[in-house]
C-alpha cells in the first residue's frame, strides 16, 4: 500500500495546474506555491515511510485533493498572522486587539491622495521654503479649541514621555497617588516618569489626595504638577481630588506648567449616552492646564498618535526636543488626523466618524440592524439558529470602563456545533468576523459592525 501511495504522489507540475490550487497561484505567486507544495509532499512520503500517519487514499485525484489541502492549511496559518481587515461583531467600539477606531471616509480619502504621490508635509506652499511638519494642525486646532499650538507624535504615550522630557528632565514631577495607573501594555506612569529622565514625587494616598499635599511637595526641584485621568482604573467611595482649576491656579502661583494626561481624550461631551467621566479637551484647557496630552485613536476617531496641545512657548520646545524626531508619525497620520479634525469643524463628527456614531447609535437603531440582519439570513433555508436578545456593548480602548451601552444581540446556535465551534468557523471565515461568546452562546453585536460588512455575516451565517 505504501508504494502505491508514492507512486500515486502527484508532481509539483501536475499540482501547479490542478483547478483547486489556482486560486493561490494567482493570489501568492507560482514560486510560493510550488514552495508550499514541495513541503506538503514531502510531509507526506515521511508519513507513508513512517507508516504512522493518517490513511491516505490510493488513487490519484485523491491525493491530489489532499495535497491542495495541506498547501491550503499551510498558507492559511501564515496568512493569519498578516494584518488584514476583520468584521468587528463585538460590540467593543474601540476594541484595542482590532485596531481601535475606524477611521471615517473622508479621512481614508485623504490618505488615499497623500499616499499616492507626493504632498507638503515639509513645504511652505505660501513661501516656496521647507515648511513645519503639521503646521496646518495648529490652525485646526487653534479653530476648534482655542489652542495656542499642537504636536503629534506615535501615540499618547509618546505624548507623555516627549512632554515630560522636555519640561522635567532632571527634576521632580508631582503625581497624585491614586493615579499612579498602569495602561495598555503593562506600562506604567512611574515607569514613563522615570524613563523621560524626571523624578517622580508622589503625594496623597490611593483614595484622597488634597491640593495641600500637592503645595507642601513643591520645592526648587520640582519641574511641573502631572494629573493623570485614570482611564480604565476608578476609585469609589472615601476619595478626594482637587479640582483642575485648583491644581492650575496653584501651577501658576509657583510658575510651573501643569500637565494634564487626558488618556483617551474626547472632543465633545459624551454625558448624553452616559459616558460622563471622560474629561473633553477644552474643559480641560479652559480649567487652566498648560499642556495635555491625549490619544488620536480613541475616542476622537482618528489615526493611531499622540497629541500634545498647549501654550505655543511649551509646544515649541517639544517639537525642538530630539526625541521628537524619533517619536513623531508619518504623512498618513497626518493627512488621516487633519481629515477627522475637520469633521469635528464642520459639526459632522458623529455622523461621519464611525466610532463616534457607534457610540451614539441606540437600543432600537441596533435592535432594527439586527433584526433585518436575521430576516436576511434566514431568507434562504439554513440550519443555524438566530435569536435576539438584550445585552450590552462597551466603549473599550481604556475609556469609561463602568459604561454599558444597552444593546440588541443575535445569539447563534446550530444542531452539531459548540459555540467554540462556531466562534472558530467565524474567526476563521474571509474576512475573519470577530464575535463574542456570553453564557456559552455565540453572540453578534451588529454595533460595532460596518454596514458593508453585513453581507459578509448573512453568507458566513448561511454557510454554518
């Protein structure tokens, strides 16, 4: 039996013709593919010689199946670690492992244009000289808040190591005990303090700390006051924190700029859909901090980057520092992050950003996705099993961990198939769809779902 198996082995010129196999041709390259099928060959004599693998049919077309089957599994596995696009059925809006925000049409537009060809990203169009990288973003910003100056950099992390390099280097910067907080990542703020060359000096207690504590700490080696926004951490209960305009009046008696390290950094007031306790970026500036820092990819909607906004004297020696130069982001970033600006200038931001409109989309504008969702799926017969049910989706990213967005979800079931089962099949599915499983069930959060994406879910659905 061994013999005929090897002799029944198609060759590497048959296998390149074979039907089931052009596909990836076409897709990964004849030379990758001959590669790949040189490996599945080969795998399969040792385990005829072996004669511990598993039954292996005779005949020719048999084999030439399997072969294509192993080729596939065998580009399947390295085409999953690729970056590429998934359907986020979640729920989570600013899912961290997904990317976070979604950026909007007209920023993907702006990218488009810039990425094709050449653009000012370091030209004065007006003088005819090199120009400032983002200086346009001054204006925008200037416009929207009031804003003396901006610099980007590759994320709000870099923000805050770039801001306190160049206003604590060698000194002392005063932090709050209570928020002392570890992101994304495990970095952690004494970990950034030390790391951008300053010395951190901690006042208060986890749960209470007076503006006293923060007066009494100053000395000639204190460099700036930094007020870190939890983000996904909160303290409840006996607790007790100065207010922002407290803490900057008090800066500004002893000369020092008070950083204010908004985290996710929205840029209107989201109390309306119960997300209350992330500070906007103009409350923040209009309490009297001298910079802040917050993150692009959050819940302003934009690209991945940290933006540090403030007085024009501070902004200046940021963008002079030379880790700016090794921290700063690339024309994408911009042209994605000046597009998404003007979407908050012409009042259109909720509607033209996907993340924020996911935010602000109700129960019933979920619950009627879903349903229409559901009616298309079993319009044609299938064996999976669709139902609704109340739920909730999350804001995620680090923002406003306490909220629940009330939700509709489809739960999915089949006859022969686990929820892990159906997660994997999903998960695996092209494009990959990403869901959740709650008490067992395999549910779909169409909130987090873009609308091009639904008739990728009805076909995988179908297919189940």
């Amino acid at each position: 039996m061994a013999n005929n198996i090897l002799r029944s082995l198609p060759s590497i010129d048959v296998m390149l013709r074979h039907g089931s196999l052009s596909e990836l041709v076409s897709r990964d390259g004849r030379e990758n593919v001959r590669d790949r099928l040189r490996e599945a060959l080969d795998e399969i004599r040792r385990e005829v010689l072996r004669g511990d693998g598993l039954p292996l049919p005779e005949d020719p077309e048999s084999l030439a199946r399997e072969v294509s089957r192993r080729v596939r599994a065998r580009f399947e596995s390295r085409h999953l670690g690729r970056t590429q696009p998934v359907i986020n059925a979640t729920g989570v809006v600013l899912h961290t492992n997904l990317g976070r925000a979604p950026l909007s049409a007209a920023a993907l537009t702006a990218i488009g244009e810039v990425a094709a060809g050449y653009c000012n990203l370091e030209y004065d169009l007006a003088t005819g000289n090199r120009g400032k990288r983002g200086s346009g973003l001054d204006a925008m910003f200037g416009d929207l808040l009031g804003a003396g100056a901006a610099a980007v950099v590759n994320n709000c992390a870099a923000a805050v190591l770039l801001t306190l390099n160049t206003l604590a280097e060698g000194g002392e910067v005063i932090v709050s005990r209570g928020e002392l907080v570890e992101i994304g990542g495990s970095f952690r703020i004494p970990d950034v303090i030390t790391k951008s060359g300053a010395r951190l000096r901690e006042v208060g207690t986890t749960n209470r700390t007076r503006l006293s504590d923060y007066e009494q700490a100053i000395n000639e080696q204190t460099k700036a006051i930094l007020r870190v926004h939890p983000s996904n951490y909160r303290i409840i209960g006996f607790t007790e924190k100065p207010e922002l305009c407290d803490l900057a009046a008090l800066a500004r008696a002893h000369n020092l700029p008070l950083f204010d390290d908004l985290g996710s950094g929205s840029l209107v007031d989201l109390a309306g859909i119960g997300i209350s306790e992330e500070p906007t970026v103009a409350s923040s500036l209009e309490a009297g901090a001298t910079v802040v820092a917050f993150s692009g990819d959050k819940l302003l909607g934009g690209p991945q980057c940290g933006i540090v906004l403030g007085e024009p004297a501070i902004i200046k020696n940021i963008k002079s520092n030379p880790l700016m130069r090794a921290l700063r982001v690339d024309k994408l970033s911009y042209a994605a992050l000046e597009a998404t600006i003007a979407s908050y200038l012409r009042g259109n931001a909720q509607r033209e950003l996907p993340a924020l409109a996911a935010l602000h989309a109700t129960r019933d504008e979920v619950g009627a996705r879903a349903e229409y969702l559901i009616d298309r799926v079993i319009a044609i017969p299938c064996e999976v099993e669709l139902r609704l049910i109340d739920g909730f989706s999350a804001v995620g990213g680090g923002s406003a961990p306490e909220v629940q967005l009330p939700s509709v979800l489809i739960t999915v079931s089949h006859p022969r198939l686990s929820a892990d089962d159906i997660e994997k099949r999903l998960r695996h599915n092209s494009p990959p769809i990403i869901a959740r499983i709650v008490d067992d069930r395999l549910t779909l959060d169409v909130r987090t779902v873009q609308p091009r994406d639904e008739a990728a879910i009805i076909t995988a659905l179908q297919r189940l």
